[in-house]
C-alpha cells in the first residue's frame, strides 16, 4: 500500500523543424495545463463537541454518574485494533458534571498476576488536522494516600467523529494510548458498556455507517495518521456482518495531509450471541495487497435495538506495511 502525492501531468512539445527553402514554421498547439486533484477532505468538525440526551440514552457512555472514590464508574467493554492493547477495561468518571473537560478516565490491566491502572484526566479539546480531539496527560496515584504522583509520558487521546448520522455517537467512544515519548504508532481502541447490551433481532438486516480513525506504518516504519468512512451491514438471520472502509485521508509528522493509495478495504465476519458481554463478531479483512482481522461489538440500551458498532481492524500488506485503527458507527434508519 505505497502512499503517493498528487502530480501535476505536464505536456511534452514536439519543436517544428524549418522548413525547406529557409521557412520557419509556427508554435505548435499550446499544452493543457493540469491541475492537480486535491485530496478528499476530512468531515469538519461540528461548531460544538456532540453531546448525547442523557434523557433518552441513560446508557451512553458520557452518561455515567460515577464519581471519584464511590465506585459507581462505568466499566467499559473495549474493541482493540487488533494489536495487543494492553488494558481490557476503562472506566470513565465524569465527576457527576456535563463538562468534558474535568473527565476521569482509567484503564486498568485485569489479566496478570495482580491489576494494573493508568489514569488520565482534564481532556484538552483540540483539532489534529483530521478532526477534532481530545488529549488527556498520564498521571500516577500513591497507593495509600490517593496522591498524584508524576505520570510515565503516555497520552491518551479520544475522537469525535463527525461523518456519522446525527453528528455523533452516544454508547462508543474512539480512542488511542500513546507510547511513552510519543514515538511510534499509538494503539486503538473502541469502547462501550460492557453489561447494558442490547438484543438483536432474529430476522432482517441493518446498516451502520461512521468513521474511522488509526494509523498506516509502512516497511520503513514511517507513521502516518488515518481517517476514514467505514460502514456496515449485519445479517441478523444469517448471523453475520459485511462491509468496508473508504475514503482514507492520511496526516504524516509534519501534519502534511495527502489522498493515500489502495488503503480500502472490505470484509466479512460472523456474529456471535453467546458472550458474556453481548453479541460481537469477529472476522477477516482484505485489502490491495494487504490482509487482516476485524472484531467488533453492537451497542445500545440494554434490551433495546442495536444502535450503534465499535469495531477494530489490522490489516499488513506485502511490503510489510501495518494499517490499524478502530471505528464507530451509527445505525441507519
């Protein structure tokens, strides 16, 4: 999956040689001038932030009413992008206020020997030249006293997409851990309420579209940034899911952003209902030249229709380049 600039095409002329008898012969015809075609532009951010009616979707993941040392945090199921996230949950605290500003977030590790936490609060609004962000500073927290302590360098960073239906998403949040220092690709994630599923229909279809935000890495290692379109279809007879990601836009380093070649890609996976944290499908990729997974889960109230889809995907191509990233997608009426 090589990446390429726009060229400008420009016409070779053919000079006229003199005709016989000492004649010179005229200009020949002048060359079309070629512009060259923009990349596609990303989806602008809305004027304000989508904030979710926390009347008519309690269970949205902005919605919590957790508050620092009761416990009630909302534990959050997470869709990885396939590339050995390192924490299995995240628990948001909103403090108990509408303000994103003041937000808790911590991502803890369950599976070792004892549980790991992270924690990353006062998110900073921001545009990263694809969309709007939020940035959130790492800090740490003495066992004993609760007191903050200095953080190990890691960022954690959350989108707002805005090219989904109705302008956002309620029950799934993208986002992504930077490494320490910020070098190299960060890795992604989805996520939505683990335990307040909602239950899928045994018959018909429906369709998801959205957004999606991760990185490419080529060969060489050279990071790039990427959004994207992403949209879904399941089959809830057939108990399976197809679809594809489009549209790619791609941010290097500098914050140059240029139309990528053969980054698409579709794919096809299965659904299954017998999970402990609701129905979720897993499933393969396949691109230009590039093939991978994807795995995903559907969202909404607990009980109600699916809504809503956090999904991850990793895809490497044969020049050893790396796409990974995670969407979020809204049902389409």
């Amino acid at each position: 999956m090589p990446l390429t600039r726009p060229v400008v095409l420009v016409a070779a002329m053919l000079a006229l040689s003199a005709c016989a008898g000492g004649g010179g012969g005229g200009p020949g015809p002048t060359p079309p001038v070629v512009t060259p075609t923009p990349p596609p532009k990303p989806p602008a951010p809305p004027a304000t932030p989508y904030a979710s009616n926390c009347a008519t979707t309690p269970n949205a993941v902005t919605c919590s009413g957790g508050s620092l040392g009761t416990g009630a945090f909302t534990i959050q199921q997470l869709q990885a992008d396939q590339g050995g996230f390192a924490f299995d949950y995240i628990s948001l605290d909103n403090r108990k206020t509408t303000r994103t500003d003041d937000d808790l977030y911590v991502l803890a590790n369950t599976r070792g020997a004892g549980v790991i936490y992270r924690y990353y609060e006062t998110p900073t609004t921001k545009i990263d030249g694809l969309g709007r962000i939020r940035v959130g500073a790492n800090y740490g927290r003495d066992g004993v006293t609760g007191a903050q302590l200095p953080g190990d360098g890691t960022t954690l960073t959350l989108y707002d997409i805005a090219n989904v239906l109705q302008g956002g998403l309620d029950y799934v949040q993208l986002g992504s851990l930077s490494s320490a220092g910020g070098t190299g690709a960060p890795s992604y994630f989805a996520m939505g309420q683990g335990f307040l599923q909602p239950t899928l229909p045994a018959t018909g279809t429906a369709k998801f579209d959205g957004g999606a935000r991760g990185s490419y890495v080529t060969g060489a290692g050279v990071v790039y940034s990427t959004a994207s379109d992403i949209t879904l279809t399941a089959d809830f007879a057939k108990a399976s899911v197809a679809g594809s990601a489009s549209n790619f836009y791609v941010m290097d380093s500098t914050g140059a952003a240029f139309a990528p070649k053969d980054l698409n890609f579709s794919f096809s996976g299965a659904i299954e209902t017998n999970r402990v944290y609701g129905p979720r499908f897993d499933g393969t990729a396949t691109g230009t030249n590039a093939t991978g997974t994807v795995s995903g889960a559907f969202y909404g109230e607990r009980g109600g229709p699916p809504v809503e889809v956090g999904m991850g995907y990793k895809l490497t191509d044969t020049a050893g380049g790396v796409l990974a990233g995670v969407g979020g997608l809204k049902r389409n009426p």
